[in-house]
C-alpha cells in the first residue's frame, strides 16, 4: 500500500513552535518533501493535490517513544505482579521459541499499530535476535516499520558476559538446576554484535533514513568495560545516538557497588561513556550526584513510567533531573511489562506520578512539560535536536491531527493538558510521517489492517503453546532469583539516593 505524499495540511488548529503553544486561530501547515516549510494563515479555496483536509482538527507533532522491545509483543498480557528480577527470565528464557521472519515482522507490527493509534511518529526498538543474530529477522523487522510508515530507530540490545554474571550472589542463592540453566543461555558473538552494528551505523544512519538504527548497550553489569568502550568508540565514529539500560530497579543500584565499588552511572562516567545523545533508559534510582554526572555529560534520562510502575521498579525522580538541567525523554518499555506502547498512557503517568512523589506542589510536573518530554525531549535524546519533534519550520513533517469533537477534546480548554490527561487515541484520525500520509480517516494507509490483525492472532495461536511450555520451565531460575532479590531489599544503597518506591522519606 503507498503513502501519498502530503502539501499542505490545510484548516487545522495547531499546537506550534518550541514551547507547544496553541496558536490563536486556524493555520495551514506547509509541507516540503519531508520537511516543514511554513505554518501559515489558513487558506481559502478548493483543495489542490496533496492538499489534506484538516479543518476540526487539533494537529500537534508527533510523539517519540524512545524505549521498547518488538521482541515482546506476542507476550503481552502473560505475565503480572513480578519484579523484573523475575519477570526478565520470562523473556530469556533456556528454550527460546523459534521464530520464521514472517513471524518476526508481524510481531514488530503489534506495537507499531498501537503506537500510531496514539499518536506516536517516532520508535525506539531495543531488539532482541538471539544468540545466532539471524539477518532475515532483522530484515523483517526493517521491512514491518517501511511498511507501515512510522519512523523508527533499532538497535540490537548488546551484552557480552553470560546471563549467570548479570546477578550477585549466583552460586549462594541458586540451585545447581538453576545455575546450569542460567550457564546454558548463549551470549552473541561481541565481535559480531559490534560488526553487526558498524554496518547498520553505515547503511541506515537515523539521520539519513527513515527507518535507521540506534547502538544500545543493553546495560552495564551485562557488558564487560571493553565491550561498553567499544560501543562507545563505535557512536562517536559514526555520530550515532546511544541507548543503555541504567538503575532500573534498586537491586541494580546494590549490583554496582557489588561489582564496581560505586553506582552503574558513575562507573559509565569513569568509563567516558556518558555523552549527548546517550539516554539512560530508567533511570529511576538516582541521588544527586549521579544527576549532577548526567548533567555535566549531557546525557539524557528516559522515563519509562507506566512499566516502571508494572513492575514495582519505582518512580523516576524527574523534577531533580529537570531541575540540574538534564533532558527527559519518555518511553512505554516493551509490552510484555507495560502492557502497551500507547504514549498517551505514558504521558498521563509520568505527570500524574510526579504530584504523588512530590509533597510540594510546586515540584508537580505539569502536562506542557511532560509533552516537551514525549517531543522535543525525545528528539534532543537521540540527536536530532531541533529537527525533529515541533511544528515549525525546518522540522521534520511529522504530525498527529485528532478531532475537535472526540470526547477528550471537548469542550477544548487546554490542548496539551487534555491530550496528557484525557485523550488515549480514540480522537485521533490524521498521521503525517516524514512528509507522507500514514493515517488518513482513523485508518492506517501503509497496511491493511484488518488483514494483519487476523494473521496476528493466527500466527499468535501458533505460539502460545510454546510460550507456555517455556514459562514453565522457568520456576527453577524464578524461585533463585527470588532469593537474590528478597537479599537486595536489605543491603544498603547511598543514602542520599532518591527513593524511587513512594512511601519512603526523601534524603
């Protein structure tokens, strides 16, 4: 199915410029190729072609969601009530489920059907391959964000020690079942990762392409200080934005003094791992010197507050990081933990958290801000800059129109805060990416919809045997980890971190 190229998006209202202000009265956006030319008076008169009709419609830039894993999204729903300690063991588990490409682009499908129907332009995929890093899964995964024509950036979530090192206290608290369970997980090739990497760097630079790439170190104490500089050396050589797992949870925080005698952020800071366009995805366990580190590096904080939350992670201290000065981005995590990648969900967490965190109201974060943080926040993160993330001129024509008259929108009296808040996609019916049509009406133009949802589930019915043939091979390794992760509880982290589980006092 082809994407019309898209003129002019003619009669709308428009949410414009670097602080996402409502501008006074109907405008016509002007559409260059991919870019924003102009945002004009609206005009009169017939439509010309390329010309879209958007009048009754509230048109804002679209959002970035700069964290989630296609590899989940056939296990969405299956599991509950686990930390990620737990739950990760799910995902990873001794026997992985064989996947055919076919399989593997109808999957990343999943989440980019509900990202767009949320008005989301722009994804994050941390991939997972597997051991074997098979090119014909990469490429399908490459062909279901072409198709379907939301911009989209994928790394290859990279780590080079073997699962059994990611976890203190192994040998005391696993059973010898579990351990050799644990041992017998393959770990990629690093050299082949990194080549792997180099190449997309080269053939699908973000900033070149569409669908491109992104470097993500899948997190610290998974990698070994070699590998991590080597993904260092490999984002600067090619300007490449960086995605690393950091602190998500507190026995994450308890793992670095175990293994390096300090924090995993500060132990990246000695590594000179930390820089512009590298986002901490997480972040949640934080105390302020680390914040001061992000700060001085220009490094960028993703908060992912609907899974944190999922997953008893605990809260992110945003209003610390925006007060030093530190980007925030948003992101949903994969849907295996959050449920959904609808980045209205996400915004309307992540405000309505930082009024149960903070007792001071002042300290509360206010819609205007989280949508900075799910646009321009976003866009700065992956080193876009201004390019990407508002409507103005010189942006990259990537846009959301939603009805005047959906429930959320009416009576309107604060666009952003009732799209954080009140809206959840059921308003919107216009999506501009990259200066083409990708929804016209409330329908997707670059696949058919209907006919993919009906493969899904077939394919899906597939696989759910497996997944649970797997799950129940797990109990071994979950009943160990649960033992590693009850010990963290009670070893102490820095007490001037910031708590990120509500309830406890502030430092």
């Amino acid at each position: 199915m082809t994407r019309p190229p898209v003129k002019r998006v003619r009669g709308c209202r428009a949410v414009a410029g670097r602080q996402h202000d409502l501008l006074p009265g109907p405008v016509d956006i002007v559409i260059d190729g991919e870019t924003i030319a102009a945002v004009v008076p609206a005009s009169e008169g017939p439509l010309l072609p390329g010309d879209i009709d958007a009048r009754g419609r509230l048109v804002v830039p679209g959002t970035i969601n700069g964290h989630q894993h296609s590899h989940e999204h056939f296990q969405k729903g299956r599991l509950e009530n686990l930390p990620l300690e737990l739950w990760t063991h799910y995902l990873r588990s001794p026997k992985p489920v064989p996947w055919t490409p076919r399989q593997v682009y109808l999957r990343t499908l999943v989440g980019a059907i509900e990202a767009l129907h949320s008005g989301c332009t722009t994804i994050v995929d941390d991939l997972s391959l597997g051991a074997h890093l098979p090119r014909d899964h990469l490429d399908a995964v490459f062909q279901a964000y072409e198709d379907i024509g939301i911009r989209a950036l994928v790394g290859l979530a990279m780590f080079d020690k073997p699962v059994d090192s990611h976890f203190p206290w192994v040998e005391d608290a696993c059973s010898p079942q579990a351990l050799a369970m644990l041992r017998a997980i393959p770990v990629p090739d690093r050299d082949a990762l990194l080549a792997l990497s180099d190449e997309l760097a080269q053939s699908r630079h973000p900033q070149r392409h569409r669908v491109g790439s992104v470097l993500s170190a899948s997190a610290p104490h998974r990698c070994t200080d070699d590998f991590l500089r080597s993904i260092r050396a490999l984002a600067d050589r090619h300007s490449m934005p960086v995605i690393v797992h950091v602190q998500e949870t507190r026995l994450q925080v308890v793992c670095g003094g175990q293994f390096y005698g300090c924090t995993m952020i500060e132990h990246l800071d000695r590594l000179g791992f930390l820089a512009p366009s590298t986002s901490l995805i997480h972040a949640a366990w934080l105390n302020p010197r680390e914040i001061g580190l992000l700060a001085r590096s220009g490094a960028s904080a993703q908060h992912n507050p609907w899974s944190n939350l999922l997953l008893g992670s605990g809260v992110q201290p945003v209003r610390a990081l925006l007060d030093a000065g530190v980007n925030v981005s948003l992101g949903s995590d994969g849907t295996a933990s959050s449920m959904t990648t609808n980045m209205h969900v996400v915004m309307g967490s992540a405000a309505a958290l930082s009024k149960v965190r903070e007792a001071d109201l002042g300290q509360w974060i206010d819609a205007r801000t989280v949508f900075g943080a799910a646009t321009t926040g976003g866009a700065r993160a992956l080193g876009f800059g201004d390019r990407l993330g508002t409507l103005e001129p010189g942006s990259l024509a990537d846009l959301a129109g939603y009805r005047l008259d959906a429930p959320s929108l009416l009576p309107l009296n604060d666009a952003l805060r009732q799209l954080v808040y009140a809206e959840r996609g059921q308003g919107l019916d216009l999506l501009v990416v990259d200066g083409a049509l990708a929804m016209q009406d409330g329908r997707l133009c670059g696949i058919d919809e209907r006919a993919i949802a009906a493969e899904i589930a077939d394919e899906h019915a597939r696989l759910a045997p497996l997944f649970a043939d797997n799950e129940r091979t797990i109990e071994p390794i979950r009943e160990s980890m649960e033992r590693i992760y009850r010990r963290s509880l009670g070893e102490p982290v820095a007490p001037d971190t910031y708590p990120a589980r509500i309830g406890l006092p502030r430092p």
